[in-house]
C-alpha cells in the first residue's frame, strides 16, 4: 500500500509540478556562508529490463568537499560544463552531507536489491528531509550536461520516502537532488542548478 501512495505521489510530483511541500520565499544564502558537498557520476544508459534509456547514478566517492558557497556555486558551474560529474549540496552541516552521500551508492544495484535496502533504512535523527528533481541529457557535441527546466516543487518526507523517491525516477530519467535536512538548502540548491539552465 505505501508503494502505491509513493507512485501516486510521485507521478504528481513529476507530471503536475504540485509540490509535496509548501512553498516558502528563500533568500540566497550569504556568499561567505561555509557549506559542504560531493559529488556523483550520472549517464544516461539504456536499461536492459526496461529496454528504454534511464540514468545510471552512483558516487563519485566517498570524499566530502567544503569551502565558501561562492566555490560551490563555481563548482556546480565547472562540472555541469565538463560533462564528468554532478555537485550535490549545499549542505550547512557536515553529517548531513556525509549522510546524502551514502544515499548514492546505487551503482550496479538490482530492484530487489533496492528494495532490500529502502525497506531496511533506519533514521535514529526523527528528521524530515527534503529533496527535488533534477533533469537533464548530454549534449552530443560538447559532451556537457544540459539541465532542462523544472517547474516541481521541493518534496519532502522522511529518509526511506527519499531513497525510495530517488530509485522510482531514475527510470523516467529524473534525479532526486538531496536528502536536505531543511526547505531554505533544497531550494538554494535547486537555484543554483537553475542558474545552469540550458533554456536560459
């Protein structure tokens, strides 16, 4: 039954751009504000079962970048247009980073795998987290990622809504962006990936 309302959920959240959380009206955040991210390799493949491309995402590694926001925002930039790899942040503490990254480690897993490991999540914090998607393709000629516009809001619920959340889209080639443990750091990231929009 919660798969089911999860897929609801989740075709609203993606076909209609309604939100699963309120929309609330964020600030940039202050250019010297010291934040944390790492980073994750995302392609697109085609899928054997599915017969259809879909993203293939996993860690970039277990490493957790920091510094000012102004170099994350630069980060963020560099990487989009390099193709390699996508920056996942801001996050204000370092736990919370550390924690979204094991989130990624989804590389070369099976449905049933997944399923083993979203039914098994445990989170000790009793937080409500917070995430949004993010699209995009390669552009053949330059090899860069082109981000396409998104009009969803930023969802939120708890850590297994999120893992299960973030496997469900990959298949319609949609990349959950977080887990963030608070609504003004999903949108900050959200911003910044929209500063990269290819429809700009």
């Amino acid at each position: 039954m919660k798969k089911l309302i999860s897929s609801i959920l989740i075709m609203l959240f993606i076909h209609s751009g309604i939100g699963l959380s309120a929309q609330i009206n964020v600030t940039k955040f202050d250019k010297n504000l010291y934040v944390f991210w790492f980073f994750i390799k995302a392609e697109i493949k085609k899928d054997k079962e599915l017969r259809r491309p879909v993203y293939k995402v996993r860690r970039a590694s277990k490493d957790i970048k920091s510094g000012k926001i102004k170099k994350y925002e630069n980060e963020v930039w560099k990487n989009v247009n390099n193709g390699n790899q996508l920056a996942i942040g801001p996050f204000l503490e370092l736990e919370d980073a550390v924690r979204a990254n094991e989130m990624y480690n989804i590389g070369r897993k099976t449905n049933e795998q997944m399923e083993q490991e979203i039914a098994a999540t445990v989170d000790t914090t009793d937080n409500t987290y917070f995430w949004y998607i993010l699209q995009f393709s390669k552009s053949n000629r330059t090899n860069k990622y082109l981000i396409k516009r998104q009009s969803a809001a930023v969802a939120e619920g708890t850590l297994e809504d999120f893992r299960y959340f973030m496997w469900t889209v990959l298949s319609n080639q949609q990349l959950s962006i977080g887990p963030f443990t608070s609504h003004t750091e999903a949108e900050e990231s959200k911003r910044l990936y929209r500063l990269e929009d290819s429809y700009n």
